[in-house]
C-alpha cells in the first residue's frame, strides 16, 4: 500500500514538472523541468521495481538516469553555445 501512495506523489510531482514544462517562460526552465521530469520516471522505475520485486526495472532506471543525465548536460552545452 506504501507503493501506492508514493507512485501517486510521483505521479502528482510529474503532473507538476509538465505543467512547468509546456508554460516555462525560458528555455533553461523548461530543461530543468524535463530534468526533473526524467528523475521522476527514474523514481517511478525504482518503485515499482520494488513493489514488483522486480529488478530488471531498477537496472533499466539505472541506464535511464545516466543516459537522461548526458542528454541534460548536451542540452545545457548546446544552450550556453558551446556545441558546434
């Protein structure tokens, strides 16, 4: 039951982070929104492993953070001009 209720604030904290996304006034807001959207997809992940006793989904939220985390820093290098 704890499962629930966690996926649940997961869920509402993500409802969240798309609202700040699709009205972010700038782009840096709208990236820190997708970044913290992707961290709660890694929550979510590692939750419902847990609640699953499964641990193929705690793997799978391992690559997911570390491939979100390069696609963050590309991003934040393309905005600050550094990518060709």
């Amino acid at each position: 039951m704890i499962f629930f209720y966690a996926t649940l604030m997961v869920g509402v904290a993500a409802l969240l982070a798309v609202a700040r996304l699709i009205l972010g006034p700038s782009v840096p807001d709208r990236v820190v929104a997708l970044d913290t959207l992707n961290t709660l997809v890694v929550a979510a992940m590692i939750l419902l492993g847990a609640a699953y006793s499964r641990t193929i989904y705690i793997d799978i939220a391992i690559v997911y953070a570390l491939l979100s985390y390069i696609g963050t820093l590309i991003i934040a290098r393309y905005l600050q001009g550094g990518l060709a």
